[in-house]
C-alpha cells in the first residue's frame, strides 16, 4: 500500500515539473516581444525598455529563467498581470470561488440525475425507458454546449423572462464576500431576496455545465449496472427473495459505482474547460472567462500562470481519484 | 482474430468475409445504421454544396437582412432558412459550412491517429526508459483542459483554421499513444509475435505488419470519437473567436457572430447549433455501433 502511494506520488513530480515547462515556454514563443505589448500604443524609450527588460528577467539565459519561474511558483509568485498589475496568485484566488461554485453545483446536478437515470435504465435494459434515457444522454453528450447556453437563454430569459442573462447576482445587493461563494454570502448577508438572486443566477449556467457529465454519468452508471446485475451474488440475492429495488438499488448499485466514482473525478478536466464556454457566454467572473480575456488581451504572465494552476489542480485531483481507487480496489495497486 | 488458427482447421465455407461479419454486427444497432445514413447524408450535401445552395455563402442581400425562415410569415423560398444580419443567406452558408466540419474532422483524426499511433507502437516497443518518457510526455498534455491548451495553443500560433487544426490534433493525440500502447502491451507476448520474431521479422514488420492489425479495434473506435470532438472544438474555438475568422461560414463562427441577435432573431442562432447537433450526433451512434461491432468482449452480450 504504502509502495503503491509513493510510486504515484513520485510519477507526479515530473509530471508536474513538465507542466511548469510548458507553460513556461509558452511565453517565449509567443510572437511579438511581451515588453512592448505591455507598453501598448504610447511605445517607449530604449533605456526604459532595457530597464523592463532587466526587470523582467528576459536579459538572462533561459535556463536562468526557468529556474527563477520554477523557485518562484514554490514561494507562490507568479508573476504579474501586465493588465491590472496584480500578482497572478491573487487574482486567481478572487475568482476561484466563482468557478467552483458552478462546477460544484453542475456536478451535484450531474450526479443526482446521472445516477438514477443510468439505474432506471439498466433496470429496464431494452425497454422503452433504456432507450428514451440513452437516446436523451447521447444527445447531451454531443451536445456543443455553448449552442446549448444560446437556446436557453433564448427560452428562459428571452421568452419567459425568468432568469438573467448575466453576472452573479443582481446589482441592488452589495455584501462583502466573506467566503466568496454567492449562495453562502447572500445568506449570510441576511439581506431580502440576494439568496434568490443568486440562485437565479447560478441556475442557467450550471445546467449548460452539467449537461456533459451528465450523460457521461449516465452511460457510465448504465453500463457498470449491466455488468455487476450478471454477476452471481445478485442472483443470490434475488434468489434469496429480496425486494428487486434493494438488490437493485443496495447491492449492485455499491459495486457499479466504483467506476462512476472515477468517472466523476476524471471530469474535473471537462468541467474546467466547459466552464470556459460557460463562463464566457453568461458573463461568470470565473478562471474561465478570466483565462480568455487574459488570451484576447495578450496577458501573457497570467495566461502562463492560470494554465499552471489549472493543470495542477486537474493534476491533484487526478492523482487522489487514483489513490483512493487503489484503496477501493486492491487489484489496481499491484500495477 | 484469435480464433483465425482455429478456423482454418475446419472447412469454412459459411464464415463471410470480415466486412461481411462486422457488416452484419454493426447493423444490428438501429442506432448505428440511422446515423451512418444521416452522416452519408450529410456528407453528400457538404461536397454537392456549389451546386445545392441557393446563392453564394458570403454574398450580402442588403435588403433582405435578418428574414425568418420561409414556414413563417415574413418568410420566402427565396431564403429557406432565412437570412443573418448581414443579409447572407443562412442554408447556403450551413452547406458551405459543412465542408469545413467535415474536413476539419477528417484532418485532426488523421493528423493526430497517425502520431499517436506511431508514437504508441514506439513507445510500447521501446525500451523502459523511453516508454517513460514518452508517456509522461503524454500525461503533461492530458493534464490540460483540452480546450484550454488549444486555445492556448491558437492564441500563439495565430487565430486561423490552419492552426486551431493543428491544436486540436496535437491535444487529441496522446488518447492515441495510450491506446496503442497499451494494445501492443498486451500483444507483444503472444505466441503469433514471438514466431513473427522467430521467423526473423525486423522490428518494422513486427510493428507495423504483424502487430497494429491486432490492436486496430479500439483505435477505430476511437477515430469515431475525436472525430466529433474534432468538430465540436473547432466550433468552439470559432465560437470564442480564435478558429475560422469572418465572413468564413464555419459553423461555430456563424454562432459567435450572431450571437448579438439571440433575443431577436432565433434562426440565426438555432441552425448552425442545431447543425453542429446532428452531425456530431450521427458520428457519436456510428461509434456506439463500431464499439458493439468491433469489440468481441461485448459481442452477442
């Protein structure tokens, strides 16, 4: 167990090490100098670029400058945005928040309708359910999902008017943000419909981000059901006259969800580049919508550091669904 | 193809030719079939498209901007689909539109199947120290959001077709490598593999003509796959502006410029989405039916 833990562990140094290279090179393979973009249309004089440039690091050999980028991110620096002149660190962790409530709200959706609807389908294998569940969740599985944000935006927010286009939450209430998730803060604000508001905010955008994992949950849960309801203990159980919803929903279900528990770990990737979509089209101040103004605005020290932030939480996450599938299946550590 | 050997001991006359018997597996999925008719589909109309569309994808009818489609009131056969803001009319440019789905699906499968395959039959003959490497190289790039590193990736290299391509390949690839890999893993120490070497096969016979035949399978299955998400990416990059630039009629551009007139102008929006929506629907049942036909675990399951 103990070896199993630490061979992973040790995979992912230079997995991590090579993360960091490429987003480092990134920034110097972009075309055009970042010294001049930065200074814009005003332009400015040789000794003042020179004095950027030093500034910078970009004098020193590149070996040089990597190593200052990769001691740098040990100690949590980043860099600067060119933009805002903040440090990278700081504005990711601002916007965070925002992103993980979406994700985490479009993954509960995901899960609580996943679930149950790939079940009910193994449940009625061929029958009419099967194929109306399925056919449902291969559309949502091919759907383009910023289409998808279009027409419900036309449906409930043109047509019925029932939810806003845009934004976190309406203008008219203003609250520190002690934790930085809308639903919590608007509570604790204790101020007449902020909960309300955003919550009609969230609503639209998790949807859009929910509609992939959950087909793919769907299928998932669906097809490990059909393996696990063959198997002979489940013939046992029902042999023995139990309820077929407890065999069903009790027995085949616990061994069916080790593969979708993977499933859903591995869609942190997924999420995170479907709340790039998401965000964009509903104007969610997230790291999505943050990283694409960042790559239309050329931002290159906040495009280089949010592709390392984001590769190594997918990282993290990744490797915990790994160790926590080898502490749920015995079979997997040998490898 | 495990049972090849045991075949040819008895006569066979009633065995059909393999695309016979993969012919007749994959029909038994209705879903398979249907998608393989709209997909064929499809196809026919991107390739008739010059001689199908009523008028020139990018040519502007000033008088006729923002028609709805001709089931409604305002609407004319002149633009069945009716027109975008700029007055083009909008079955002509879905049609045009379709050959460059189509072709980009084509280019990225082959571009990144091509290199991950060769790169997984390296890797899977290779000694430890380069397998290594390589996979790891693998897992850096499958540690970023797909969609992210191509977007990343098409903000360097420049916002065109060309590139967002190129992107979309080099993200899809190492599903590939792994693919190959570990197909060649599990061949590798079969008894048909080592007499092919005992025969005195080179490693370029064993690699490309004795093994990749047997770990084909899952890789077919697999072009299917990135072959939708090839489409469905390059719709989205086109959508955030950094895949095919304007008047382009790409189906994710067409979206993004009409993105505006969502509230007042449905059809604008609606076809190209719903067009990016049935094509990577029909691949995506194709798939399902490859996997039934060609995996033999789930055969007759």
């Amino acid at each position: 167990m103990f070896r199993f833990f630490l061979t992973r562990l040790l995979t992912f140094v230079p997995t991590f090490i090579g993360v960091t290279l490429i987003s480092f090179a990134f920034i110097r393979v972009l075309p055009g100098d970042p010294i001049i973009v930065m200074a814009g249309e005003r332009g400015l004089s040789e000794a003042r670029y020179q004095e950027l440039r030093e500034q910078f690091g970009f004098d020193q050999p590149l070996i040089v400058q990597f190593w200052d980028y990769l001691t740098g991110i040990l100690h949590g620096n980043l860099g600067m945005s060119y933009v805002t002149k903040k440090p990278v660190w700081d504005e990711f962790f601002a916007l965070f928040p925002a992103t993980v409530e979406l994700s985490l709200c479009a993954i509960v959706i995901a899960i609580c309708l996943g679930i149950p609807a790939g079940v009910i389908a193994a449940v009625n294998r061929g029958k009419f359910f099967d194929r109306a569940l399925m056919s449902t969740a291969l559309v949502g599985y091919s759907m383009p999902i910023f289409w998808w944000a279009l027409l419900l935006i036309i449906v409930f927010s043109g047509n019925l008017g029932w939810t806003p286009v845009s934004g976190r939450i309406d203008l008219l209430y203003y609250f520190p943000d002690a934790t930085g998730f809308m639903l919590i803060d608007s509570l604790l604000s204790g101020q007449k419909g902020a909960f309300a508001s955003a919550v009609e905010h969230l609503i639209l955008p998790s949807i859009v981000l929910a509609t992939i994992p959950l087909a793919v949950i769907a299928r998932q849960t669906r097809s490990a059901m059909l393996e696990v309801l063959g198997e002979d203990y489940i013939r046992t159980a029902r042999a023995k006259g139990l309820a077929p919803i407890r065999v069903s929903g009790l027995h085949a279900l616990r061994n069916a969800l080790i593969p979708v528990v993977t499933v859903i770990g591995l869609s942190v990737g997924v999420l995170l580049a479907g709340a790039i979509l998401t965000e964009t089209i509903f104007s969610w101040p997230g790291i999505g919508k943050w990283m694409v103004d960042s790559i239309y605005r050329r931002d290159y020290p906040v495009v280089q550091g949010g592709l390392l932030l984001i590769a190594g939480m997918v990282m993290i996450v990744n490797l915990i669904v790994d160790l926590l599938y080898g502490v749920i299946n015995p079979k997997i550590r040998k490898r | 193809m495990a049972d090849a050997t045991a075949d040819a001991t008895r006569p066979a006359p009633e065995r059909p030719g393999r695309l016979q018997e993969f012919w007749r597996y994959f029909r038994e999925n209705r879903g398979a079939v249907i998608g393989l008719y709209v997909f064929a589909f499809f196809v026919l109309l991107a390739i008739g498209a010059n001689v199908i569309a009523p008028h020139d994808p990018t040519q502007q009818f000033r008088d006729h901007t923002l028609l709805p489609p001709f089931w409604t009131a305002e609407g004319s056969w002149r633009f069945p689909l009716g027109t975008d803001p700029l007055g083009r009319d909008i079955l002509s440019r879905l049609l045009y539109g379709a050959r460059y789905s189509f072709f980009v699906g084509l280019v990225v499968v082959v571009l990144a199947a091509s290199t991950g395959i060769l790169i997984g039959l390296v890797a899977g003959f290779a000694p430890k120290w380069l397998d290594t490497v390589i996979m790891r190289l693998m897992d850096i790039i499958l540690s970023f959001p797909s969609l992210l590193l191509a977007l990343v990736l098409v903000a360097i290299l420049g916002p065109t077709l060309l590139n967002a391509m190129i992107a979309i390949a080099v993200v899809l690839q190492p599903h590939y490598v792994r693919l190959t890999r570990a197909a060649v893993m599990s061949e590798r120490t079969r008894d048909y593999v080592t007499s092919a070497k005992v025969a005195g096969a080179g490693l370029g016979r064993l690699m490309f003509i004795t093994v990749l035949p047997n770990c084909l399978a899952p890789i077919i299955v697999q072009m299917a796959l990135s072959f939708s998400n090839a489409i469905l990416d390059v719709a989205a990059l086109g959508f955030l502006g950094m895949g095919a630039q304007p008047p382009t009629p790409e189906w994710g551009t067409m979206l993004a410029e009409a993105r505006e007139f969502i509230l007042r102008a449905w059809w604008v929006v609606t076809f190209p989405g719903l067009a990016i929506l049935i094509t990577v629907l029909s691949i995506n049942l194709m798939g399902d039916g490859l996997r039934d036909a060609l995996d033999p675990k789930l055969k007759r399951s």
